[in-house]
C-alpha cells in the first residue's frame, strides 16, 4: 500500500507549544505516521511563545506572503518551518524525525501573550489557521490524503472545504478527520461574527438549533462536516452520546454514531520510560525496582516530608479543577491521613478552592503532605517515579496520560472508571494476580474511600503487590500500537483510493 499524505491542524504541539495533553499526542502521533513512511505534515500557529523562544525556522519556498481575503479585512501569512524533534531519550543524528512542521506566521493574530486570548477575534484567530491550512496546500500543490483536525479551533476546516475550496479539484479526494479531545471545549460565538470569518453565507451548512439562539458552534460545525469523527478512548467514544457527558452535543454525535470511533491516545516512552528518563536521578525496570525506591525516598526529602518504606506514597499531577475529581477527597483522604501511615505528594495549580483546600491539608498535616502549587516537568516524573499509589478519581476523562505514565512507573492507579481510565486500568485481582490499579466507579467520597481501604488491604501484601506492579510496568500504550489504528481509519476512510 502507498504511503499516506496526511496533514495534522492543531492549536498546539510538543514541544513548540503546550497546555495540555493535545499538544503531546499531536507530536506523538506526526512522529509515528513520520517513521512509518508517510508524508507528514503539522500545522501550527507561530506564537508570540514560539518566536520568543529564540527557535530557529526557516521560510517555506512557495508558501510567503500569502493573502487570506474576509468580507471585511485581508490579512497576510507566510509558512516558516522546523522539524519536530524526537523525545529526548532517543535524540540521535539517526533517528531525528523528518517531520516538517508548518508555522502559520501572520503576527497580527498570534503575538499575543498566550496561546489563547478573551479577545473579540479569537473565532478569527483559528478560521484562519482552517484557511491558511488549505491556502497552503494550494501553493504548495500539495494534495492530502486525509487532513486531521482536532478540537474547534480547527473546526471549521470540514465546512471550508467543501464551500470555500469546494472549486479546486486539488482537494477533490481528500477526507477529512476530527478529533475530539475533550468535548467540554466547543469553540461557541455570537452568531454576528459568521460575516468576519466568511462563512456568512453558509448559515445553512451550520447548526440551526444554535443559531436560532444566536450564536455557532466550531466544534459542532466540524462534527456536522468532516468526513469522519475520532475522539480518545472507547469508553468516551460511548459516553459523549449520552446526556451526563454529551455536554449538549450527544443528539448531533448519535446521528453520526457510526463515523465515530475512539483511539486511546499513544504514549511517547521515550519520555516516559523509568528506565532511561533524564529528569530521574536513580532509574528502574520491572526486574529491578531498587531504583524505586531510591526515588521514594529522593522525592520525600524533596518534598520535606519523612521518609519510611512501610508507609505509602500517594501521588498527585494534575490541574486542580472540578473534572478531576478533588472535591472527593474531602470526606476521605483527611480519615486516612489522620489513620495511617501515609504520605501524599501533590502537583498541581487551578481552581482556588482546590488550591487551598490542598493547602490546609498540608498544614493540618505537614509531616505528611507536601504540595507544589503550579506545574514543574522534572517534579512530575519525580512523583510519578517516587509515588506507590496516585490518585486520579475524575469526575470525566476523555482520554488521560498520567494513569498511562504511571502504570509504565510501577505506580498503581486509583482512578474512576470513566473515559479512557476505564480503558487503560484493570482492577487488581488478588486471587488471580490480575489487573493493573484500582478503578471505582460510583462519583462519590464513599465509593473513592472503599477503594482507598483496599489499596491499603493489598499494600500490606508485598508480594502481591510486586506482582501489581510489575503487571502494570508491561502494559503498552505507546504509538507503536495505537499510532497503527489511525492510519487503518485513515485507509478506510479513503477506501480503494489508499491502496
């Protein structure tokens, strides 16, 4: 089968720009299509972030000073390139990737202090990265296979192409995919900017129930229009066409229920491996855990808080909102700091209720709890490395990574199961000496309490718990295996014309 031209548009990505997870599987899975032969392309802005950061890019031949033309302004991009850079553990002048990303630079939209603004164009901002996407390729006649989309702020794309483009036999057999990674986030505007955006035309082809309450949706218009939908596990897959998750698009996803399909997001363990990671001082396998412990006791002295084998380290990475989950630790995380011999290292910034509730559990217990308030990358892996149990009991979670990074860390997970942690943790089974973690699945304070009293029932078995451990460090969740399955909807998406 011939290779595929794919192009992948995103509002984000490793390591140029980040905020989330988006960011890390739009570079891990460029990285996998790159190695495996075929012609990639990423799609970013060029940030003010990106610019500042002193990184090196070079003008794209064909692709400057391109005029993207709107009912009431015309403005200017130009294509400046960089290749995407190998995760750290396997840089070499070998295996550097041959990925090109492509920087939307139109300074006017994105030198601005953060990757996303409050201000009145940021509809703008992102309808004209859909275009620009496109405009390029028509420089570049360049034909892609397949163009992956993903979240609203490439929304748009689907419904331009088939309008705005729909005359250029260039675009003629591409397909389009949108990925959906957290349907939370919709990208919902006043009616009133259709016009600035050029899409003023096309109210038909948009939802009618939003307009008539006066605004659009982009995430909703990509749903209605790109060829196929992806979202980033099989259980979110299910639950975003139901009322409780479906956050007011689960009837539009359930007319379009056989185009959607969930992939759990790949883990690059080039990053993540505690064998080779370069932000651990002592480093470990499944054969050989004394480095675990040896990070233990690192990230207890780090965190200011006593070190002893016997008692569990609880581990949180995480920002601190109302989707993970932390309003459950109320009634029962202070009954088990109070009862046992426990530690809790948390990571973490956001809401401010969290924040301080996180806080007075560490000054109410300060030889027990030890918080980071904000985000440190090194600190991250150090608890993941250093932690025996983490914590992760979120309200939704479309896909999630920190249950991926700690089962490869020999840290069992306690996570709800919901969304992709109901795919990637199994419960432990003492008896058989199967399962990885320890998944609930009643939201509650009381459901999160039964399980914490038997993780600590099954922590007082060492010998089942290696076992615990040692079967969650060889699960595989890396893009070697799921990198696989978007290239198989990619084929099947294009049907005879990939062969």
């Amino acid at each position: 089968m011939r290779p595929l031209r794919l192009a992948l548009c995103a509002s984000e990505v490793t390591p140029f720009a980040k905020t989330g997870g988006l960011a890390d599987v739009t570079s891990g899975l460029a990285r996998f299509l790159g190695q495996a032969g075929h012609d990639t392309r990423v799609f970013v802005p060029l940030y003010k972030k990106i610019v500042d950061s002193g990184l090196v890019t070079t003008p794209l031949p064909g692709a400057q000073a391109i005029d993207v033309r709107f009912p009431s302004r015309t403005m200017r991009f130009s294509i400046r390139t960089a290749r995407l850079p190998q995760s750290e553990a396997q840089k070499s002048d070998a295996q550097k990737s041959e990925v090109p990303v492509y920087f939307v630079d139109c300074p006017e939209l994105y030198h601005r202090p953060g990757l996303y603004t409050e201000d009145g164009d940021e509809v703008v901002r992102f309808a004209f990265l859909c275009r620009a996407v496109l405009e390029t390729c028509q420089r570049l006649q360049w034909s892609p296979d397949v163009i992956h989309c993903n979240d609203w702020h490439t929304g748009l794309l689907p419904l331009y192409l088939r309008t705005v483009y729909a005359w250029d036999r260039l675009f003629a057999q591409t397909k389009t995919l949108l990925a959906i990674h957290n349907i939370g986030y919709q990208g919902v505007f006043p009616e009133s900017q259709l016009d600035a955006i050029g899409l003023g035309d096309q109210r038909a082809h948009l939802h009618h129930g939003d307009l008539r309450e006066g605004r659009f949706s982009c995430l909703k218009t990509g749903i209605l229009h790109a060829t196929r939908l992806s979202t980033v596990s099989i259980t979110y897959a299910k639950e975003i066409q139901t009322a409780e998750y479906g956050m007011g698009v689960e009837e539009l996803l359930q007319t379009r229920s056989k185009d959607l399909v969930g992939i759990v997001n790949g883990v690059d363990y080039g990053d993540w491996d505690p064998a080779t990671d370069p932000l651990l001082p002592h480093h470990f396998s499944a054969d050989d855990l004394t480095g675990k412990q040896q990070m233990k006791a690192a990230l207890l002295q780090r965190m200011q808080l006593p070190y002893d084998p016997r008692a569990p380290v609880f581990g949180v990475v995480s920002r601190l909102t109302s989707q993970k989950g932390f309003e459950l630790f109320s009634d029962s995380i202070p009954v088990f700091l109070q009862r046992e011999d426990m530690r809790l290292c948390v990571l973490g910034s956001g809401e401010d209720k969290h924040e301080k509730y996180f806080q007075w559990l560490r000054d109410t217990w300060p030889n027990k709890v030890g918080i980071y308030r904000g985000f440190h990358d090194e600190l991250a892996h150090w608890i993941e490395a250093g932690s025996d149990v983490f914590l992760m009991p979120s309200r939704f979670e479309p896909c999630g990574l920190n249950q991926m990074y700690s089962l490869r860390y020999g840290t069992p997970p306690v996570v709800r199961s919901t969304g992709g942690l109901a795919d990637t943790v199994a419960p432990w089974d003492p008896a058989t000496g199967a399962g990885t973690g320890f998944p609930f699945l009643e939201f509650s304070s009381h459901a999160l309490s039964g399980t914490l009293d038997w993780v600590f029932r099954n922590w007082r078995n060492q010998k089942g718990w290696k076992q615990l451990v040692k079967n969650g460090m060889q699960q595989d969740f890396s893009w070697q295996k799921q990198g696989p399955l978007y290239v198989e909807l990619y084929r099947r998406m294009l049907g005879a014309g990939a062969n």
